[in-house]
C-alpha cells in the first residue's frame, strides 16, 4: 500500500465526500418515499449500470476470481452502511444524522491500526479529536434547541452506519493493493445490488418519474464519489484521509437548510468551525512524527 506525503489524496478524498454529499440528499428524498430494501435497490442498481459503463469504457480485461471473492465480502459491509444510512435520515433531519456518523474517522484510524498496522500519526490524531469536539457542540446544542429526544432507531442506525461505513474504507484500502480502483467499485455496486435485489423486489412500489430521474443522478454522485475515494484511500492514510469525512456536515448544513428547510443553529455554526480547522489541520500536518 502507498503512502503519499502530497495533497493529493487528501484532495481527492475532500471531492469524493463532496460526491457522496448530492448521493446522500438524493437518498433522503427517495428512502423517505420508498420501502428501505426498494431505496438500497434503486441506489446500487443505478451506481452498478453507471460503473459499468465507466468500466467497460477505462479498463482492461475482467476482474480475476479472487478479485470476486475479496469485492464480494466487502459488499456486505456496504450494504449495512446503506442500510443504517437510509435508516437514519429517513427519521432523523440530514445534518443530525450526518452529525452522528462522524464517529467513521476516529474508527477508521482504530480499525486502520487493528487491520492495516498502520501507525497514528500525531497531527492525524489531534485533528481527529478536535474534529469530534465539533460534532459534540453540535449535538450539545440539538440537545439544547431540540423539545424531543433522539429517535433511538434513527440514533443507533447513524452510529452503525459509522462503524461499518469506517471498516468498508479501511477494506478498501486494504484491497487497493491487489485490485484496480476501477474493479473495487465495480464489484462493491454490482455485488451490493444482486445481494439487496430480493428483498427489494418483494417490498417493490411504483416509482415516480422524478424519483427516477434522482435515482440516475445518485447512481452518478454515488460511482463518482467511490472512485475518489477508491483512489485517495489506495494512495493515503486511512487515518489522515478520515477527517475530510467531516467536510460532508458543511454540506449536510447547506442541502439541509435549502431542500429540507433545516436551520442550523449557533452551536451547528460553532460545531462547523471546529470541523473545518481539524480538516486544515490534517491537510497540512507533517506526516514525520506518529504514534505507534
């Protein structure tokens, strides 16, 4: 596995987030439509045709047999982080349960040294801290502003989604030394959809066209977003590329307020900043000094 010292993992991991960031306020709308199994169909099924495309177009030759066997395990990781995903901001507003899964950086630097071996480094760390200090203003002040309490589904399936969405990033970077990034996210959208399929085909409901329309732009953002992590995650830290998973609040934050009418409050605003400087922090720290 590489290592690059350069902004350029970093950079491409900000715009993957970014990516996933339009897939994640399109699958608000539709998983609050749809029966959840329909939602994840629609999703996997629109990012496995546009993979595909992208695949036949850019690479050479078929993935190998152990490349099947190794893409298929991590599907499954994937899907449970689409469905606790889906779950969670079916029933909680976009940035609460954006908020919630920011616990994914500091798992993907524990998971990363439990799996990868691979060292903390010092900066990584302090900014992994002062990233999750953020999210804890934030919730402070939902606590504070908020008459009703977490919705204990919505509230569980946002820290799952954490926790499988961290092991499916170190998983990637763990295959990205034997398989193109181009066949891991082939395999982890067409594999994740034939695994669904059943399910969404028993709770199946007439689709609008709209909702077509946003499932295709989706599948677009979603193939995108996973190719520039693909590619960042094989090339970066799992630790240090974990903390550009906090920028995805400022758009949960802008979507949420435009499409959802969701205001942010001065604690957001305040949990916001903290969020970006761990991000700056990280970006330009030195990558010398680590923690074993």
């Amino acid at each position: 596995m590489r290592n690059e010292a350069s902004l350029r993992p970093i950079l491409m991991s900000g715009l993957g987030v970014t990516f996933l960031a339009f897939l994640d306020t399109g699958m608000k709308v539709i998983s609050t439509t749809y029966p959840l199994m329909q939602a994840i169909t629609m999703r996997y099924g629109a990012g496995a045709v546009v993979a595909l495309v992208i695949y036949l177009i850019f690479a050479k030759g078929w993935p190998s047999p152990a490349a099947f066997k190794r893409n298929a395990l991590r599907a499954v990781v994937v899907l449970a982080t689409a469905a606790c995903f889906f779950t969670a901001i079916s029933r909680l507003p976009l940035v609460e349960a954006i908020t919630l899964t920011f616990l994914a950086p500091l798992l993907m630097a524990v998971l990363g040294r439990l799996i990868l071996k691979e060292a903390i480094a010092v900066r990584a760390l302090l900014a992994i801290l002062v990233g999750f200090a953020g999210v804890l203003v934030i919730a402070r002040g939902q606590e504070a502003s908020q008459a009703h309490a977490f919705d204990v589904i919505g509230l569980l399936a946002a820290l799952g989604c954490a926790f499988f969405y961290a092991l499916s990033m170190v998983l990637m970077r763990q295959q990205s030394s034997q398989d193109s990034t181009l066949t891991i996210v082939l395999l982890s959208n067409c594999f994740a959809f034939l695994f669904v399929l059943p399910a969404g085909l028993w709770q199946w409901q007439p689709v609008k066209l709209e909702h077509w329309l946003i499932t295709a732009t989706v599948g677009l953002f979603g193939t995108f977003g996973h190719l520039c992590l693909a590619w960042a995650y094989a090339r970066g830290h799992a630790a240090r590329l974990g903390i550009m998973e906090y920028t995805a609040f400022v758009w949960a934050m802008i979507f949420g307020y435009y499409i959802f009418a969701e205001v942010p409050t001065n604690w957001t605003l305040a949990g916001a900043t903290l969020i970006m400087a761990a991000c700056l922090f990280a970006t330009f720290s030195a990558p010398r000094a680590r923690v074993a």
